[in-house]
C-alpha cells in the first residue's frame, strides 16, 4: 500500500505540473494575442512554430491555421523570400537584428513593418530558430515620406529663392544656414560665414542693440520683432552698407530657441523710390514753372489788351466828339470786338 500512495502522489503531481504548464502556457499565448505587434517564431528551415493572433490581419488564412506551415505556404514567393533572407541574417548574426519588411493585409493594402528578429533556441534536434516581433509603422512610413518630400520641396525653394536665409542660434547668435540669395546679398561663401556671429552683417551702429534684443528674447521671451517686417541697413563684405528688408520667425528644438530671418536686398527699390521722389520734384518744380509763366503771360496780354479796348470803346463812342469820317467808327468796332475775342481766348486758355 505505501508503494501504491507512492506512485498515486507522483502521478498526481505529474498532472499538476502538467496543469501548471498549460496554465502558462495559455497565459502566455494570452499576452502574446494581446499584444499590438505580430509575434512569431520559426524553426531553421522556415517553418512556423508559433504566432499570435494579429497575423488574422495579414492576407492568408486564419492565425491558426499559419502553425506547422513554412513561410512559402503562406505568403507570395517575394515576401518569403525576403523574410526568410531576414531570418537567416538573424541566425546567422547570433544577435538581434532591425530590418522592414513589407507584407499585405486582407484589405488589400501593403504595410510596412519594423522587425526585430533575434535567434533562439528550440531543442536538442532543433537548436536554431528565430523569434520576430514586428511592429506596422505604415503611418509613420508615410508621414516620413511626407515629410521628405516637403523638406525636399522647401531645400528646393531655399536654394533658389533670390533672398537671405540666415537661421542664428538663441545662446551665440551664430549663423548655422546660409543660402545661394544671401551669398548674392552679402557677398560672403557658404563656409566662410556659418558659424560667424550675425553682427558681422550688420553695420555698427546695429550691434548693441542686437545683442541686447537677443539676451532679451532668450531671458524673458520677449519677441519684440518676431513676424513682423521692418527695413535696416545689411553690411556687405567690401563694407559698403545697402538697404534691406527683414522679416523676422523664431522656432524651438530641443529646448533651444532658432530665429529664421528671410532678407530682400531693397537697394532697386530704394533707387526706384528716390527717382519717383526726384520726378515728383522736378514735376512740382515745373508745375510752379508754368503758373509762373501762365501769370506772366496773363499779365503781358491783359494789359496791352485792356489799352486797346479802353482807345477804341472810346473812338466807337465818340467820347471826345465826332469822329473825321464814318469809316473811323467802323475801324474802332473792328478793334474792340478783335479785342473781346483776344480777351476771351486768353481767358479760356488760362
């Protein structure tokens, strides 16, 4: 009886360990299915061994239907060949190793994966294998993509815009960009001015005023100029001053503050300005010219004019007496009315 009780209690402790083993077992396919990532594990030749359920998302079969079948069961012949390239880099690099991977889902659509794929050790017969944990980074493939391509579209704008990009950094005020607009502007190669400070594009009397703007701003955050667009005078390298106009961002990265300056040389326009102010002078000057002349002229015609209206309205009315002849009177109506119709167009063209 004692043996019996005996092989009784090592059986019943056999079930429980089995019991125990199943148990997490089951706990680990459960946190394994939860998982947002696709589990899986493979033996030497491709076979899978174990997944979770988010595989249920990929075009092929049911998740359980993936055990016991190899990677040219289930997916098209340029997938499996490129997992299984993967996988033996895995093996082969006894260390874990990152690669992406592009597979497709039951809606059709082609998701791209960051895999991390380590190898493991299945048995005795079977000691190498691989385990892959791959996470869908479809979304953060496209904005990146998305933003390659703005940030292509912009570098593009940036070197061929015809203006001064200069970016300076809050703590020194030093020039980290420089474009092809403002080496046209200032005169000076992209290396010999990155990292120089920004006063040395500023005429003198600018400087301190600068420099303390720029304190200002990284102590208290004080933009005073940010988004607004105001006209200074540049420095060019051969220390002739010009006109320009500034508009003025500021941006944070990594706790640091980054001013974007875009400058237009104005010098053409300034020049344009100081001509239409000349013209307008010279249009002022030449107006004041003709009233001039006109009032001179006025005052040469109306005067001989009003001489001969006054003689002949008094030839014509006899004042003094009877005139010689009667051709005297037609004469002197002759002249006061060539006279009125001289008084009269003077008076129209004034």
């Amino acid at each position: 009886p004692l043996r019996v009780i005996g092989v009784h209690t090592d059986i019943d402790q056999f079930v429980q360990a089995q019991m125990a083993i199943q148990e997490r077992g089951a706990q680990l396919q459960a946190i394994l299915d939860n998982s947002s990532s696709l589990i899986s594990m493979k033996d030497r030749v491709g076979n899978i061994l174990l997944i979770n359920n988010q595989f249920n998302v990929l075009d092929g079969p049911p998740s359980e239907d993936f055990i016991g079948k190899n990677v040219y069961d289930i997916f098209p012949k340029e997938v499996a060949d490129e997992l299984w390239k993967n996988d033996l880099a895995a093996m082969k690099s006894n260390a874990p190793i990152k690669v992406e991977e592009v597979v497709k889902h039951k809606n059709g659509e082609w998701h791209t994966y960051l895999t991390t794929k380590f190898p493991v050790r299945i048995g005795d017969d079977e000691p190498f294998g691989t385990c892959a944990i791959s996470t869908d980074i479809t979304d953060r493939k496209q904005i990146e993509t998305a933003l390659l391509a703005s940030e292509e579209k912009f570098r593009s704008i940036y070197l061929s815009a015809n203006v001064a990009m200069i970016i300076s950094i809050d703590e020194e005020g030093s020039i980290i960009s420089w474009n092809p607009g403002a080496e046209k502007a200032f005169g000076y190669a992209e290396n010999e001015i990155l990292n120089q400070p920004l006063t040395l594009l500023m005429p003198e009397r600018y400087r301190e005023a600068h420099e303390a703007g720029l304190k200002r701003v990284c102590e208290t955050g004080d933009y005073r100029i940010v988004g607004k667009t105001v006209e200074l005078e540049g420095l060019h390298r051969d220390g002739h001053e010009f006109p320009l106009e500034l508009s003025l961002g500021a941006w944070h990265s990594k706790g640091k503050i980054y001013f974007s300056a875009v400058i237009h040389d104005i010098s053409d326009r300034k020049k344009a300005e100081e001509q239409l102010q000349t013209a307008l002078a010279d249009a002022e000057r030449a107006n004041q010219a003709k009233s001039e002349f006109l009032a001179t002229m006025s005052h040469e015609f109306r005067t001989p004019l009003n001489a001969i209206l006054g003689f002949s309205e008094m030839l014509r009315s006899q004042y003094f007496g009877p005139l010689g002849a009667d051709n005297y009177e037609v004469y002197a109506n002759d002249i006061h009315t060539s006279g009125e119709h001289m008084m009269e167009l003077s008076n129209d063209m004034l």
